[in-house]
C-alpha cells in the first residue's frame, strides 16, 4: 500500500471522510529539503471541504535543514488516485525521502518540481 504524507488539509478528519469516506490513522514524519508556505484556493469543493481558501504549499530548497511537519498515511491505490482529484492544479505528486528514512507520496508545487507525477 503507498504512503501518503500530508502537512496540509488532507490531515483534517473532516476533509479525509470527503476525500477517502474514512477517517486515516498515520504517524508524525517530517519531509526534509523543503520550505512551506500557502498557496490561494480557488476551487469550491475544495474550499468547501477542508474550509480554508489557502493552504500549505512545499517547494524544495535542498538544504538539510529545511523541514516540514506531518503525518504519513498508508492508503490504497484507489485511495491515491482519489487525493490526486481533490488536489488542485497547484499541487503535483513526488516521491521524497522522510527524516524516517522512508519514502512516500508528496503533494508540492506543481510549477517548480520535475519529474512530478499527476
């Protein structure tokens, strides 16, 4: 099962029992090598659902000691395609490298990475 790790929205019981219809179980992690900052929302489903207009954004920075708080979720396949539709275009999906020392999915800006997958 892939590994999800949310800093964001996708964190908050209401907005995973919209995206997923369950609420997840995961453990804090940190993503290393990234900064975070907000990124305005304009699509309504998505506003509605996690009720923020702006949400957290990472870009990278490659520095060491750049990192971000959040938790990692274990999700289905379906259950990935499904946070895939509630990201908006601002967002892409990478792999990254947590200070655990596992890799998981990642939502980042979808204008500075390469090799993101959507």
């Amino acid at each position: 099962m892939p590994l999800l790790f949310s800093y964001g929205t996708l964190q908050q019981e209401d907005v995973q029992l919209a995206t997923f219809h369950r609420r997840l179980t995961g453990y804090p992690d940190e993503l290393i090598g990234y900064e975070q900052s907000l990124v305005r929302i304009d699509d309504e489903a998505v506003v509605a659902a996690s009720g923020r207009t702006h949400h957290p954004i990472v870009r990278h920075d490659g520095r060491p000691d750049s990192r971000v708080s959040g938790t990692v979720f274990e999700i289905s396949d379906d259950e990935l395609v499904e946070a895939d539709r509630y990201e908006v275009d601002a967002y892409r999906r990478v792999w990254a490298q947590l200070a655990s020392g596992r890799t998981a999915w990642v939502y980042v800006d979808a204008g500075l990475e390469e090799g993101a997958k959507r």
